[in-house]
C-alpha cells in the first residue's frame, strides 16, 4: 500500500516535469521550441498536481482520490497533448514527441500506484 508521501513524491515530480515543459515552450529555457497553448496547457497541468499535493499535504485522508483525480487531469491532458501532435496542430518535436511517451509512462505508474492506496 502506497503511503501520502509516495504519492505526493509522484505529483511533485510530474508537477516539475511540466513547469519545466513550461518553461520550454515559453522559450525561457531553449529558444526555438516556443508554442504558446503547449505552455497553457502544461501550466494547467502543473497547477492541478501541486492542488493535488496540496490537499494530500493538508488532508491525508484524501491521499487516493486527490492523487487519482489529479494525475488522472494530468493523463488526460497528456493524451489531448499526444492528439494534437497527431493532427499536426502542437509542436511535433522529438523532444516533445519523447516528453509525451515519459510522462504518459510515469502517470499511468502513479495512478496504479495511487489506486493501490
């Protein structure tokens, strides 16, 4: 059974991982790699992990339902990401194509492992 501070360990790290897609695609990091509804997006995301931490921090006994609904916003958002690179309308880079296949990866470990709790 996964404990509050597993699963807040796992909504800090994908929390980080897309401030820092973030900052990419707001051309703070690399130039060249600016797309303004990618940064939206991945900001949103970033947002509603650390809500997620948040609560789990204050409430431990909402641990399950704060980290399966804000990992399962950030798995979903993840997927509209991957659609988008698809259809050709988000940045279709290698490091954006490779970012989208790491966190699709460590999201679906940290629901399993929050469902587990």
């Amino acid at each position: 059974m996964a404990k509050p501070n597993t699963i807040r360990a796992f909504m800090l790290f994908e929390a980080a991982t897309f401030i820092v897609a973030a900052l990419i695609h707001s051309g703070i990091f690399i130039a060249g790699y600016e797309h303004s509804a990618a940064r939206i997006a991945e900001s949103v995301i970033a947002i509603v992990l650390l809500a997620g931490v948040v609560s789990v921090w204050v409430r431990p006994a909402v641990t399950r339902v704060a980290g399966l609904t804000a990992q399962g916003f950030a798995l979903l958002g993840t997927l509209v990401g991957v659609f988008t690179i698809i259809v050709g309308v988000g940045p279709s880079t290698v490091p954006d194509v490779a970012y989208h296949i790491c966190i699709i990866i460590v999201l679906a470990f940290g629901l399993v492992v929050t469902a587990r709790q």
